[in-house]
C-alpha cells in the first residue's frame, strides 16, 4: 500500500523525520527508521496527535510574539 504523504518541500523531509521522531520520543512509542508496520493504530496517532499539538503550540507563539 503507497501512502498519499507527501512533503512538499523535499529539502525538509530530513527535518520532519526528525520531528516525528521527537514527537514518538515524548509519546513513548518506539518508532524505527523505514518501515513501522509493528505499531497499534493508537500508537501512530498518538505520534501523529502530538506532531499536530507541537505545530498548534509552535503558531500560536508565533502569534503572541507579533503582537
């Protein structure tokens, strides 16, 4: 099965892995490089939730310091 992700700028694919693998590390699921066929649904969308939350967190400081 392909996945429809996609980065749109390629350049910063190496920084979202980065980011992804941050966001399982404060999750505590053990996420691997490649293929994580291994994980539960739950486990993935914690992954994903907290990469989301991080991203709102982020822009919304972004807004504060505008002001």
């Amino acid at each position: 099965m392909r996945s429809n992700n996609r980065i749109v700028v390629p350049e910063a694919k190496d920084a979202m892995n980065k980011f992804k693998m941050e966001a399982a590390n404060e999750v505590g699921v053990d996420l691997k490089q490649g293929y994580n066929g291994h994980l539960t649904s739950r486990e993935a969308g914690s992954v994903g939730g907290q990469m989301v939350k991080k991203m709102i967190e982020s822009y919304e400081n972004k807004l504060k310091s505008e002001q």
